[in-house]
C-alpha cells in the first residue's frame, strides 16, 4: 500500500468517524406535553384499529 492509498483510507475513515460523531451530537431528546403526547396515543390507537380492519379483509 503506498501513502497515497494510504492518505486517501485515513481521509475516508475520518470522514466517515466526523459524520457518525456530527449525527450523535446533533440527536437531541424532546419532551413533549401531555397533550401531544394524548395525540400520539389517539393516532397510534387509529394506527392500529386500521390495521387489524384490513387484516380481517
């Protein structure tokens, strides 16, 4: 392996390390509300109730 092939795997790998260390920093939690959080669980129960309706068919 020569250096330029070297140079260029470091490079790549720094790339690719950058990015997944960007991505972990930028994922933040949220905390929703009471109320969102009612609206997530009537959408996810209509979610639901669809899907087993068309499993019947």
């Amino acid at each position: 392996m020569n250096i330029e092939q070297l140079l260029i795997l470091v490079l790549a790998l720094g790339v690719i390390w950058g990015g997944i260390l960007l991505l972990k920093q930028s994922a933040k939690k949220f905390n929703l509300t009471d109320e969102q959080k009612k609206k997530v669980k009537e959408r996810q129960a209509a979610w639901e109730k669809e899907e087993k309706e068309e499993d019947k068919e």
